[in-house]
C-alpha cells in the first residue's frame, strides 16, 4: 500500500466535507462491519473510513433526521433523570418562647 497516495485521497476527501463534524452512514463489509448505520465523526475520521471504504457521507436529509432523533432521546433522557429526582424541603422546627413548652 502506497501511503503517500492514501493520505493524499483522504485529506482530498476531507477538504469536500463541510463543517468539523460529519455524520457518515456506516458501509457492510466482508470483515463484519454493520451497514446503514449512522455516526457523527470529525472531518478526518470521516475521510478515513470513506477513502477505505467502511462509510459514505449522509445526505442532507439523513443527516437532519440524525440530529434530530439525538435530540429527541437527549430531551427524552433528561426528562427520565428529572422524574428520578428526590425532591426535599427543609421545613424549620416550630420553635416556641423561652421556658414554654407544648
């Protein structure tokens, strides 16, 4: 394998992709890798694993519909977190004049 020419086709990858974060759809490969899965990795790690062939750049679409869903299960998480909360309120003795007592 010629180094000089893998690393020149990954950083040309890497100059298309826009923005520092990718989301990139995972290819199946014959070493057991799981197609149709969807990451979001820097510019670099993205161009890697298009340039071997492990991923293709997201469309735009999928690319919403991603975020989106994280965003969901993230408020759908905190939400679970707030209902597990204990709630306490400190509620101050009833304190009563000196040398009275009830």
């Amino acid at each position: 394998m010629d180094l000089k020419a893998y690393y020149r086709k990954v950083r040309e990858i890497e100059a298309q992709l826009p923005g520092p974060l990718v989301v990139v759809v995972s290819i199946e490969t014959s070493d057991g890798g799981k197609g149709g899965v969807l990451t979001e990795v820097d510019k670099f790690l993205a161009a890697k694993h298009i340039a071997e062939g492990r991923a293709c750049a997201a469309s735009v679409e999928e690319s919403d519909a991603f975020h989106l869903r994280n965003q969901e299960a993230k408020e759908a998480a905190e939400q679970a977190a707030s209902i597990n909360k204990m709630q306490f309120e400190v509620v101050p003795a009833k304190t009563y004049p000196k040398g009275r007592k009830e």
